[in-house]
C-alpha cells in the first residue's frame, strides 16, 4: 500500500500527482460560501493571485484563489462557493479529513512591485478571496505603502465575507475601508449602492496609485470605467481573470484565450493586457 510519504515524494517530480491537506479549520460564512484553512505536507512559497487545484477523490479538482498571505506557508487558506460537484464535496468535509491539492499555479503578483505607492484594493463578491492575499501581503509590510484603501462590495448584509478581517481593516488608522451593500435587510446602518458608488467618497493621487479590481465580469467592468475615469493608468490596473481550468499548466488548452494560457501566464493581468488580449492584439 503505498504511504502519505511516498506521496508527497512523488508531488515533488510530478505537477500532476497531488498532496494531502487537512482540514484543520472550517467557517461557514454564507448559505453558499464556506471558509477552510488547511494544513499542508510540506512548505509552499505563495505569491498574491495564484491559485491551487484542489480535488476531493473520486469527484475531480476545481481551481481555487489563495486567501491567505503571501511567503513561505505551511498552511494556507481558501474561501470556497458551492456552486457544483467538487465544491459541494469540499464542503462536506470535516475537520480533520483530507482534500488533494496540487499547487500553487499561475503567476501571481509579488506584492513589493508596488512598494512607495497608495494602493487601492476593489473587491466585489468572492472576488474578496483572492483580494485578501494582496490585502494581506501590502499590511504585512504597511511602512513601505502610502495610503491603503479597500472598497468591498457584496449583495446584501448576508452576503458579506470575511466579517473579521472586515473588523479589523475596519478599526486601522493606516487603512481605509468603504464597505457597500447592493441591498439593505433593513438594520443595515452603513453604504448602499452598487461599488461604483463609492468611488466618489475617493481622493486619489492617480499618479502614484496601484489598483488591483476583483470581482465578477459585470462588476469589474463597472469598477474599471471608475478607476480610469480617476486617471488611473491601464498598466496600473491589475485583475484576476476566471477561467475553466484542467491542467493549470500550460498544457490543455482550456483556459486558453487567443494564444495566452491563463492558468500559466495569469490569472494576474494589468488591464491594458486584458483589453489587448480581448481585441487580439
Ligand atoms: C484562478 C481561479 C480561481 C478561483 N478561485 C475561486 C475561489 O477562491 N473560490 C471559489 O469558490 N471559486 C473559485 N473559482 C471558481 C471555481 O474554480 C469554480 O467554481 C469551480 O471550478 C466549480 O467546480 P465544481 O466542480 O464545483 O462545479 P461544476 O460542476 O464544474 O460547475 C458548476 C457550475 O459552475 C460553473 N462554473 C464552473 N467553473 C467555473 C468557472 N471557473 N467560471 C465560471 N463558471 C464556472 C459551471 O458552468 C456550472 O454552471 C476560481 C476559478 C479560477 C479559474
Ligand atoms: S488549464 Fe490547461 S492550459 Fe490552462
């Protein structure tokens, strides 16, 4: 019978052969989403905006965003939606058992690149998950950022994920964080309106600023058209794009857009590269 060793042993000379994380923490934070922290067999080095394909045995992988902080990590976290087969059977599991991880894949975005700048972090829906890897990784090292400023948007109160780091983000006096609901439940006290409505409660210094926009198709493109408007650069403007995946290699094609593999050459893009790959240039 083989043993978890020989396993990881051979994660190491294939990227196809996945590895064994447990379950150490799980949180449900929506009817939908569910929060999961897990232990891995070995360290990983994780960049801002890669991602991990994730299996449950018998049921197949799924690509799933980082959420936890960049560097070297033993553990990592995720925040998954239950949307179809291998979702539905993460979120089944229980504390303590095991998923199959193969990873991390995609480029990523090392966050010293934009060290000396304000950042402006804009994060619709799910799209908060991998927007925390960055969030994290710019207030791990906070004196080398000038101002910090989260928008989140999410559909209504209920909707509203990672209610904690919400918190803390919230009570820093070297961030500022502007939270929106599309919809009140009625004890809502805080911003309703679409994200975009934010933006005018914004002072930004468009030469000096980086944007990363993460969120859903109809979202980004919204959000996008307020950025600009703010002067921003499309080559200071970074996204992350979502694809079907298989491979996360290179290899299969899936992913693929025109000539550009997603999983390998993203799913980290300036804006100006999306808007040149959409127009096939
Ligand atoms: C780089 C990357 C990062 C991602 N990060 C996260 C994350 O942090 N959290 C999270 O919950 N999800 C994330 N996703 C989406 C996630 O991969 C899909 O929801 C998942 O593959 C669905 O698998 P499934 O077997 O549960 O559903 P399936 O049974 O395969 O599909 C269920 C439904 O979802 C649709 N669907 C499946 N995959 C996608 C997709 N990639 N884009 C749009 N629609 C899709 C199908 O068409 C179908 O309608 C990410 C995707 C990518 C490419
Ligand atoms: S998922 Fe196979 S080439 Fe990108």
């Amino acid at each position: 019978m083989t043993s978890l060793a020989t396993i990881e042993l051979d994660a190491q000379a294939t990227p196809y052969m996945p590895m064994p994380a447990k379950l150490v923490h799980a949180e449900q934070f929506t009817d939908k989403e569910r929060f999961f922290r897990w232990e891995l067999p070995t360290e990983l080095e994780i960049k801002a905006g890669q991602f991990i394909q994730i299996g449950v045995m018998g049921v197949g992988e799924a690509p799933i965003s980082i959420t936890s902080a960049p560097g070297k990590r033993t553990s990592i976290d995720m925040c998954i939606r239950a949307v179809g087969d291998v979702t539905n059977a993460l979120h089944r599991l229980e504390v303590g058992q095991t998923a199959w991880m193969r990873g991390p894949f995609g480029n990523g975005y090392d966050v010293k690149q934009c060290e000396g700048q304000d950042v402006l972090f804009v994060a619709g829906g799910l799209g908060l998950a991998p927007c925390r890897s960055f969030i994290a990784g710019v207030l791990d090292n906070r004196d080398k950022y000038g101002d910090v400023t989260i928008l989140y948007g999410a559909r209504t109160p209920a909707d509203l994920l990672f209610k904690d780091d919400l918190e803390e983000w919230a009570a820093r006096k070297d961030v500022k964080l502007l939270v929106t609901v599309d919809k009140s439940d009625g004890q809502w006290a805080g911003h309703v309106g679409l994200i975009t409505t934010l933006f005018r409660k914004l002072t930004i210094d468009p030469t000096n600023t980086t944007v990363f926009v993460i969120g859903p198709p109809i979202m980004f493109k919204f959000a996008v058209l307020e950025v600009l408007a703010l002067g921003i650069p499309e080559n200071r403007i970074y996204c992350s794009l979502e694809r079907r995946m298989k491979c996360a290699l290179g290899v299969c094609g899936h992913c693929q857009i025109r000539e550009v593999y997603v999983c390998k050459e993203g799913p980290v893009f300036t804006y100006q590269r999306v808007k040149r790959m959409r127009e096939g240039i």
